[in-house]
C-alpha cells in the first residue's frame, strides 16, 4: 500500500525514475481498488449510460499519477515517454509497452536521473 501512496504524492511528478516494484505494485492495488468499486457499482445500481459511477470516478482520479508512473518507468528503461504513443497502436502496443514495462532498469544514474534503487536502499 506504501507504493500505491507513493505514487499518489508524486500526482504530477513525471521526472525521474520509478522502480518495477512500485509500478506494479501501484497497478496491483490500482486493478483492486477498480474491481472493488466495479462491484460496488453493480450492487447499488450506481450506472449511468452503462458507466459505473464510482470506478468512473476512481479511472479519472488515478488517470494522472498512473501516466506519471508509467513516463517514470520507461524513464528508467532508459526511455522517453514518447514511447507511450504506442499505447495508439492496438495490442501490439500495450505488448510492447508491457515488456518495456517489465525490464530492469538501468543500473546507476541514467539522462533522467539517479537510480532508485540506490537511492531507497
């Protein structure tokens, strides 16, 4: 939950670099959270034009911090956020973005920043 917070604190931080860990840790309790709200919109009845209103609401809330996590984890792949584009390309896009996603970082200070594994541990 620590990770899920710490990318919350970091709303609008799309500099530096975020570890694997708390990219997917952030996307775990993130797919949680929306799955939670997603029932809970079933339940009460809560939809408008087929839309929960309660996930709508969470979607738009984490919309930012998880762009700014995800321009932080290519960043530290060595990468330029320009490489969400491929987001534009249907799945072979997010295929792409998904290895990217899950390769280790580069170890030691890279053009965006300080690794930040060194800089928890």
């Amino acid at each position: 939950m620590d990770w899920y917070l710490s990318a919350l604190r970091n709303y609008f931080d799309f500099q530096g670099r975020a570890r694997r860990k708390e990219f997917w840790m952030f996307t775990l309790v993130n797919i949680i959270f929306a799955a939670v709200l997603s029932v809970l919109d079933n339940m009460l009845h809560l939809r408008i034009h087929e839309q929960g209103v309660l996930s709508s609401l969470y979607s738009l809330f984490v919309l930012i911090p998880s762009l700014a996590l995800q321009f932080r984890r290519l960043h530290d792949t060595d990468r330029s956020a320009w490489w969400l584009l491929l987001m534009l390309i249907p799945l072979i896009g997010a295929l792409v973005l998904l290895v990217f996603y899950c390769q280790e970082g580069n170890r030691g200070a890279n053009r965006f920043g300080n690794d930040p594994k060194i800089a928890i541990n």
